[in-house]
C-alpha cells in the first residue's frame, strides 16, 4: 500500500465527525470517537523463553509487532464483523473521556484494533501526537507512524510525528496491548499549514471519493472469450502488485451457468490460451529451449496432448474452423549491430521495421508443419475459410510515389494445391478482410476511401478521415463493393459475421458511447443490442453462434464481463472483480451537456460533478478534451479518470470537438487539414457557454488539460484565448512540422491531419498553426509534462516550447518523467504524474500552492 493514499476528497460526510478543538490551539484536534474491535485473545508462542539466534527471547511487545492482519485492508464501519480464526468479532462506537483519552478495559494480555478516518481537501502537513500509557502502534494508511513498546502504568508516555498528507481520504489504525491497569490513550493531531484550521476532518465513515489507488489497483478484468458452445468462458484478468512497479495477469476457465472456476492460469507460463473451435477443449503454447509447444487440453476429459514442438521463432497461430490444422505464424529481425546504418525508406527508423513474419500450417493429426508463405515482406494472416479449404493473408509496404504512401495486396490460398490468387493488388487505403459464412463474399472493414469514393460519404469535403471504420461486402466473384455502413455513422471497431444467423455482429464507437449491433443481411437493417454499458471493450462469439461475451464499463462504474445470448437476448453478468475494491467509494452526479454552433452543429459534452456538490457553493472548473479524430469515451478509469478530477472538488467539463470519428463521416472528415483551428474555437465558445449557464462555476478559476493532440491543444488555446487561468500540456505538440517529420508515426498520421498537405505547400498550416511560431500571445500559466522517451510525440515538442516561453518571460513549468513513452504507464511514476497534475491546478485554480511547492521546491541553481 502507498504511504499516503491519494484520495480525491473533499469532505466525506457532514455526519459522524468526531472532532473536538483544543483550547490552546484551534489547529488541534484530538481523535475522540474510534471504531474499536472486540478484545482478542493472544497466545505466546512455544520456547519463548529460549533465545534466538541474536541472543533475544521473545517478549511481548513482540506480539504487538506482528502482522496478523493486512491493515490496508480493514476499513470498517460501526457493526460490521471481522474474522480473526474461528470467531467474528464485531466493530463498535466508543468514544474518549472529557480529557480526550480513551479508556479500555484493565485486562492483560488483549489486543485491540481502533480505527478511524481523516480526510483533508488540501495538502496538509499536520503533526500526529500520541500519549499512551500501554504498549501501542499507530499506522497512518498502512505505514507505522508511532509506536510505544512499554507499558507505563503512572505517566503516558509522548511522542509525536510529522505527516504530509495528500488530499483525500486516510485511514489510521491503532494496535494496542492492554496491561493489567491504566489503558488509556489520547491521539491528536494538529495542522502545521497557513490559513484556515478546517481544511481536515475526522470521520467514522469508510466512504470515500476517488482516488488514483482506486483507479490503478484492484484486480481488473482485461477481457473474455467463450468456448464453442458457449458454456464456459475464459476470462483474463490483471492486477498491480504496489508498492513495486510489477504486476501479474493470468487466465481463468469460468462455468457461465454456476460461475465456478474450473481452472486458473495464475502463476503458470503458458500463453497463448484459446479456445479451439470443436468442443470444449483450449490450446496453449510453452516454450523449451526458447523453442515453441502446443499443447491441447480437453478439460472435460482432463486429458492433454501435444500436438506441436521445437518451433523455432513461434509468433501468433490461429485454428481452422474444423479444427483439422493450425496457422501460425514465425517471425525475425533481420536488425543488426550497427555503428553506421543506410536507412531502407523512412519507416527503417522504427525498431521493429526489419521484422518479418510468415506462415505455416499445422496439420494437428501427423504433425506435419509446412511454409505456406516466402519473402521480403511479411505475410499476415486475414482469416480462414468455413470449409477450411483457402486461408486470406495481406502484404503492405510503404510507396512514397502517391499518397497514402502504403499498399496493400490480398491473397487467397488453397492450403491443399498452395495455388495463390490476387483478390486486390496496390489498395491505397487498407482493409481487414473475413469470409462469409458460405465463402462467396468478404467482410471488409477499412476507412471511408477503402474502395474509393463508393464508401465515402464526407459531404463537401474533399480529403475522408480514414481514422472512421466502415463496413463492406465485397462479392468474390462479381468484385462488386457493397458500403453497409455509408450512412451509419457509428465508426466500426471489430466485426464477425456468424454462420449461425448470417447476420454481422460488430462493436461501434458511437459518438461517446462504445456499443455493440449487429446487422442483418437480409433486410439490411442494423440493432443495437443491449449492453448495459457505456463502453465495450472486446467481444467474442462462440464458434456455434449463439452466445457473445464482452467487457464493459460504465461511467461510473468498473469494467465487468458478461455473456449475451443472442436468442433471449439476456445480459449475464459473469465478473465483476472491482465489486469490493470499490464497495466504499462514492461517485458524483454526471450529466450530458451539448451546445449548439452558429452553423447548427451540435457539439456534445459531458459533466462530472463533485461527490458533495452543493450548487450554492462557486467551483473551479477543469476542461477536459483530445480532438485528435477519436472522441473521449464513457470509459472508466483510463488516463485521464474524470470522476477522480471530480472528486479533488472540481466540476469537470469534457466535450467532443468537430473531426471526432462516431459521428459520422461528414464529422470526422472535418479533422482534415484543420489541425486545431475549428476544435479550439469550439472549446472556447463551448466553455464560456458553460460559465455563462452555470452560475456555480468560478470564472477565474478555469483550469484546461488534454494528452497528444490534446495536448497540442491545450498549447492552441493559449494563443486564442486568456479565459483558463492554468494550462497543462501532456506529450502536446508545439510545432506540427517537427512532430511530421520526428515522430514515429508524424507522416502516418498526417495523412488523415493534413491529407496532401505538407510544410512546403501549407506553410499556414504547419507554420502558422503551430502553438511554437505563437508563443509571445500565451499569457495562460502552462504546465509542460512529457515522457522522458516518447517516440509518439517527440520529448523536443515540450522542451521547444518551454524554451519559447522561458525567453519570453511567461509563466510556464516544465517536467519529464524519466523512462516513460507517450503513455506514463509504471504504476509509481504515474502516481507521481498524476499529483503532480493536481498539485499544479491546486496551485492556480484553488490557490493552494503547498502542495506543488513540496513537490517541485525552487533550487538555487
């Protein structure tokens, strides 16, 4: 557990607080009321009396000092029971005498554990004073704080610690061994920070808002498959291990009907775990030797059985629907030790580009392994045919003579005769191709060009956003292309067409919402199907058809997986591994708030409000936003975990800027050749609109804060505007032509940011638009943040604006997170990114500077 948990707090309950000021300083409060277990009987162990190695015998302040329980996990309300071996014991009120000392029962030898809550809405720096007559230890959010280990039966013996505290909720647990008499102790604390004496609070209460420990530990459910029948489903799961920066994933086999877990992977190293596409069985792989196995396990049968070995370079393997052969994949670097290198065209710059891959087929029953593909490019596999019969495998390589400056081919290969057909050659626009049920037609999903202008449906626009996923049938025979979804505007995520209703099923970004439909074929007509949710995050359909599993999140609540069943149309939910972790934790209101332009776009936004909002009080306001082509989900958790920047005691205002794919095609295309003008007018018009109706909002205490793109435009909006009177910039990007040509994927992404457009034929654009060649007009306090290592946004991007901004004299911090990419992802290190966010906007939206101050103090350099 973190020495101080982080919580986002502000004041937890106007009930159950238990303070009492003391007369000789109002900063002061003693602890008078205590959550007290019921006493507990303690053995000494046998030969205590014998010494050990040091020469030390075992006495009783030793048991004191044992871990007999996690204390992180306590967190108990009045009349709640505990387990200690055999017996429940129970949790009860009990309250100090009028000298703020708590009297226990005159009993030798009887451990008791106190608890009780604190929650500060600042960074405090407070001092913990104990006087005590027994034996006792005092832990503040699981660590040691205070501890006496001799019982002193005439005088309490005093000690005192000081403790910085981060705004949230803190839990302080007492042990304490009684004596034979005089069991009292006074616990106090007394806060050392300028200004008001009530920014903490004591509580009886385990309730809490959102905190950055809430968000980041826990057991997570990463995703589900399910097995051929639907009656089982394999779940994955993840967990971080604090204090340290590892973390553990693993696999369990659930019964859907009972929910017993029939088998875990916890602690193995097996990977690869899948179902096969016949009967209950899964496959896995291991490796010997640095060489590749598969194995099969019939868990019904209890039976396993290898059907492959010593495979040599093993990468990836998909079955055949009959279950007769394996595809899989193996794959090299062709990188080299180099002093001196000739890059091979722009991408030879990436790590990974000398990386190929081909593919061979298993046949499970011999064993026999063959190549089924050669070359200088990779081969990677698009799908397999119902009759197992032809497999689909794409080729793609980069052509600088034509935007979009890759091309892709799609092949079709008879496994048994390997004879090899081209169904396209030179795609400029990419697609991911599967066969129909009957193996006439192909589902492809690709952008809006995928074939061309027949999928586009962009308006007057002349460049399409292919960031937004459509959906196609292409007739092998024919070549004929039909766009299913011309006029859908959900952007396509992942698609499977079931044999067993010969109807599409697929998950959809639409607008905020992730959602699943199908459509049918037939009538052409698309359904939502009922998640529940607010945001799918994978799905998976049985090999019979007839049952779906998926992950889902809401709003505000924890990502869970369940089962459809495509028949009844029931929702089951089969996990939900947050249910505990998150049982004490309390969420503010969240509300749609949209406003609409002059030109009659609707521009959509979401609200987060403070757990204890009270519309009388003013709040300072964070904006929140990306603007890079993809909208903010409904997600939970995440980078940017909203309901956490809510919980600090801010309103939170999040809206989906024009160019955001969900919204349809017309939408997303205006992302092209904007870069930020359009998106960062819309943040400004829509955030004064929001002040302006919402009377609780301090209109300068306006904070804004965006990643990536978003960070780019948190650095536009400075040159547009002085409203926000904080800015933080995470990996933003100050000058467009450097990041288009430094970063990994500049270019790449280019093509759907300025689509034909380049420094040399758009210097208004690259130039002019760029945050760096607008510096002197910034007059907002910015906070630059970058990764150490990013290879997205180049660490150049912060520190050229930072340098800008210095020389100009402006009001501007500037912090790297050493080792980190574009995603801050070790779990201290994102801890500490994470307060240093709410240290900045404390500083300059809530005027509280402590916190920053003792995070980043100035150095006389």
């Amino acid at each position: 557990m973190n020495k101080i948990i982080v919580s986002a707090l502000a004041v937890i309950l106007s009930t159950n607080l238990c303070f009492a000021s003391s007369a000789e300083d109002n900063k002061q409060k003693t602890i008078e009321n205590w959550l007290i277990s019921d006493a507990i009987e303690l053995q000494l162990p046998a030969f205590n009396t014998t010494e050990d190695f040091s020469g030390s015998t075992f006495e009783l302040k030793n048991l004191l000092q044992e871990n007999q329980m996690d204390l992180c996990k306590i967190a108990p309300k009045e009349s709640d029971k505990m387990n200690w071996n055999n017996e429940q014991l129970t949790w009860k009120k009990k309250s100090s005498n009028s000298k703020g000392f708590l009297s226990l029962p005159n009993k030798e030898n009887k451990l008791y554990y106190l608890v009780s809550y604190l929650n500060t809405d600042q960074w405090s720096e407070v001092e913990l004073s104990l006087k005590s007559f027994p034996m006792i230890e005092v832990y503040v959010d699981g660590e040691k704080q205070l501890s006496q280990y001799k019982h002193e039966a005439d005088k309490a013996k005093e000690s005192s610690k000081s403790l910085k505290l981060e705004p949230g909720h803190h839990k302080i647990v007492v042990k304490m061994l009684s004596g034979s008499k005089n069991n009292q102790f006074q616990l106090a604390l007394k806060s050392k920070n300028e200004g008001k004496a009530d920014h903490f609070e004591l509580s009886l209460s385990p309730k809490q808002f959102m905190d950055i420990n809430k968000v980041l530990d826990g057991t997570k459910v990463q995703s589900t498959s399910v097995s051929f029948d639907g009656k089982y489903a394999l779940i994955s799961y993840s967990r971080t291990l604090p204090p340290s920066d590892k973390s553990e994933n693993w696999k369990e086999i659930q019964e859907i009907e009972t929910g017993k877990i029939l088998y875990t992977f916890r602690g193995t190293q097996l990977s690869n775990i899948n179902w096969l596409p016949t009967g209950n069985q899964i496959s896995y792989t291991h490796k010997y030797n640095d060489k590749a196995s598969i194995f099969v396990f019939d868990f019904e049968k209890n039976s396993e059985k290898q059907i492959a070995e010593n495979i040599e370079d093993f990468s990836s393997y998909t079955w055949a629907p009959n279950g007769k052969f394996i595809i899989y994949s193996v794959g090299k670097s062709n990188s080299e030790d180099w002093k001196m290198k000739k890059f091979q065209g722009m991408e030879d710059r990436l790590p990974w580009y000398r990386y190929r891959s081909f593919l061979y087929k298993l046949d499970v029953a011999s064993g026999v392994k063959q190549r089924l593909t050669y070359g200088t490019l990779s081969t990677d596999l698009a799908d397999i045919s119902a009759d197992g019969k032809n497999i689909l495998f794409t080729t793609s390589r980069p052509d600088y003579s034509g935007y979009p400056y890759f091309k892709q081919n799609l092949y079709q290969m008879n496994i048994e005769t390997f004879k090899v057909e081209s169904i396209w050659e030179d795609k400029l626009t990419a697609g991911q191709a599967q066969y129909s049920p009957d193996g006439k037609q192909l589902l492809v999903q690709g952008g809006p060009s995928c074939f061309g202008k027949i999928g586009e449906n962009i308006g007057n626009h002349p460049i399409a956003n292919n960031y937004d996923g459509q959906l196609y049938i292409y007739d092998l025979t024919s070549k004929n292309v039909d766009p299913i979804t011309y006029n859908f505007n959900p952007a396509i995520d992942a698609a499977i067409w079931n044999k067993s209703d010969n109807k599409i099923y697929f998950k959809a970004q639409d607008k905020d919402y992730v959602k699943l439909f199908s459509y049918d074929i037939a009538s052409k007509e698309f359904t939502e199907l009922n998640s529940y949710s607010d945001v799918v995050r994978g799905f998976d359909l049985s090999k019979n058809g007839k049952t779906i599993s998926y992950v889902a999140c809401g709003i505000s609540s924890p990502y869970k997986a369940f089962t459809y069943d495509i028949a009844s149309k029931a929702n089951h939910e089969i996990a939900n591994p947050e249910k505990n972790h998150l049982k004490n934790v309390m969420f503010g209101k969240t509300e749609d708030w949209n406003f609409t332009k002059e030109d009659g776009t609707t521009i959509i936004g979401r609200v987060y409000y403070p757990p204890n909002f009270d519309s009388n009080k003013k709040y300072p306001l964070i904006v929140n936003y990306y603007g890079g082509t993809s909208p903010v989900e409904r997600s939970f958790g995440g980078r940017y975990p909203l309901n956490m920047y809510a919980a600090m005691g801010y309103v939170v205002y999040l809206l989906q800027p024009s160019g955001a794919t969900g919204f349809g095609q017309e939408f997303s295309a205006r992302h092209q050749n904007n870069w930020g003008i359009i998106t960062a007018d819309e943040i400004i018009n829509g955030t004064k609109k929001f002040i302006k109706d919402h009377s609780f909002i301090d209109a300068d205490k306006v904070g804004c804060i965006g990643a990536s793109y978003g960070g780019f435009t948190t650095q536009l909006l400075q040159t547009r505007t002085d409203i926000f009177a904080a800015a933080i910039s995470h990996a933003g990007i100050s000058d467009i032509t450097s990041y288009w040509g430094e970063g990994y994927w500049g270019y790449s992404y280019s093509m759907n940011a300025t689509g034909k457009s380049f420094p040399w034929n758009r210097k208004d654009i690259y130039v002019d638009q760029s945050p760096l060649f607008n510096a002197d007009k910034i007059t907002t306090p910015m906070l630059l943040l970058h990764g150490s290592q990013d290879t997205n946004v180049p660490l150049g991007e912060s520190i050229q604006m930072y340098q800008a901004l210095k020389l100009l004299g402006k009001d501007v911090e500037f912090v790297q997170v050493k080792g980190q990419d574009h995603l801050i992802q070790n779990y201290n290190k994102r801890i500490l990114w994470n307060n240093t966010i709410f240290a900045y906007f404390a500083k300059y939206l809530k005027d509280q500077p402590q916190w920053w101050d003792e995070l980043y103090p100035d150095k006389n350099l």
